[in-house]
C-alpha cells in the first residue's frame, strides 16, 4: 500500500508539469522558461503556491496576488494523473507494467485536456508516445496476437521482445490507418474535413501501448460516445452542426483510459 501512497504523490508532481505542457505546447511556447505564473497579472507563481492539489483548496482557486480565478482543469488533471499512478501500482506493484500504464496514462489524460481546451493534440504526446510506446514493449509484453498470427500466416514465427515489438508496431499503424481512411473518404464525400490529422497520431499512440485490439476498443467506444454526446449537445444547444468543432480527441481519451483498465477484461469475454 505504502508504495501507491508515494505512486498517488508522484501523479500529482507529474499532473502538475501535465498542466504547463498542456497550457504551453499548444501555444508553442518551452515548457521550462518562464517559471509558472499567474495568465492575468504575470506575477511568479512562489513554490508554497504550486503544491498540488493542496495550493488550489487552500487559496480558494484564486491567484494570490489579482485574484483572478485559475482554471478548474489545473486540480482536476493532478487529481486524476495522481489517482491512476495509485491504481496502477496497487494493482500491478512496483513493476515495468505498472510503470508502462502510469505512462500511458499521463500522457492520455494530457491530450485529453489540450484537446477540450484548444482542440489541438501536440505531437510532443502523440508522437514521443509512440515512440515510448515502441519501447516499453520491448520490456513489457504488448497483449495481442495480430502480429504473431499475420507471420504464422506467412509460415513464419514471432517469439519474445520480437512478438510483443511487432503487436505494437501493428497496433499503431492498423487502426491509425483506418482512421485516416475513413476521414479521407469524409472529406471526398462532404468536401469539409471531419478528422484532424492529431486524432490519427492519437489512436496510433493508444495503440503501441494497448496493441490492435485495445486500439479498436478505444475507437469504438470513443465514436460512440463523441457520436451521442455531440449530437445531443448540438440538440439542446441548437448550434449548426457544420459550426461545431467536437473534441474527438477528448472522447477517444477517455475510451483510452478505459481501455487501460478494463480493456483485457472486456476483450477476454
């Protein structure tokens, strides 16, 4: 238990950078100079004031100096990167996986909220979390067989850090393909783009973690959730469809981190 304590304490450090990259990388702005501070009067945010979580209660969600409200997402993203480091290590220990999925999780819920906020997934998560998702499966297996039973199929064999390697790579080009095509074909139909380039790069990115199946699963129940949420939104709302710019990117997050936990079970049916 001791050891998802320090995990939850460790998420909220991470949640706290999370949100200087979220605020920052969309604008292209460094993520390392200038020190936090306040958006509205400029003033340096002192460390006492920068605690996670803990800062935000204790000022009343208002900066110390103008007064001026800080966003409800700063407490929410420390919240929640800090309360799936606690599941993943008390779920797996201290361990590569545990360590893969609390990854995979901070970099999920940061796309999720750049999304929401400027509609933009910047490449510095989608990207590097290819790559990183490349990587941890050399050290933890990815759970899918697609790459094995493609080479089983063409009489050859996948075995090891090859097998899990090949399931990731297949994972992120597989339904990032699809993805892509089926915005191709959005556009050729309705001549308007219906799908950023970001959400490919996302779904790419989910799927060198989770491999094709957890990928697909992510897909899935990201559209059908964008698909009623959005057109109930435009419903209630009466905005013009053809106006109204659906955070895809956001749904499909949240389908992600649902993939992460509960995905193994729901495939293993």
């Amino acid at each position: 238990m001791i050891e998802a304590i320090l995990a939850l304490i460790f998420g909220l450090l991470i949640g706290s950078f999370l949100n200087v990259c979220i605020h920052r990388w969309p604008r292209n702005r460094s993520v390392v100079k200038p020190r936090s501070h306040c958006v509205r009067c400029r003033k340096t945010i002192a460390w006492y004031d920068n605690i996670p979580l803990l800062s935000y209660l204790v000022l009343g969600g208002k900066c110390r100096h103008c007064g001026a409200r800080i966003s409800w997402r700063y407490p929410l993203v420390e919240f929640l990167t800090g309360l799936f480091f606690f599941y993943f290590v008390r779920v797996n220990g201290l361990t590569p996986l545990a360590a893969k999925m609390c990854v995979f999780s901070a970099i999920v819920i940061a796309l999720i909220f750049s999304d929401l906020e400027k509609r933009i997934l910047p490449d510095e998560f989608t990207k590097g979390g290819i790559v990183l998702g490349l990587i941890f499966s050399l050290f933890v297996p990815v759970p899918d067989i697609t790459a094995q039973a493609m080479f089983w199929m063409a009489g050859g064999e996948l075995t090891g850090w090859k097998q899990s390697l090949a399931e990731s790579a297949v994972g992120a080009f597989l339904p990032a393909f699809f993805l892509w095509f089926g915005g191709w074909l959005y556009f050729k139909v309705r001549h308007r783009e219906g799908l950023g380039f970001g959400d490919v790069k996302l779904i790419a990115m989910v799927g060198s973690f989770l491999g094709l199946r957890g990928a697909l699963l992510t897909l899935i129940l990201g559209s059908i959730a964008g698909s009623v949420i959005g057109y109930s939104y435009i419903k209630l709302t009466g905005k013009d469809p053809s106006e109204y710019e659906l955070p895809f990117g956001t749904f499909l997050g949240f389908a992600a981190l649902f993939a992460g936990i509960a995905g193994a079970q729901l495939l293993a049916i």
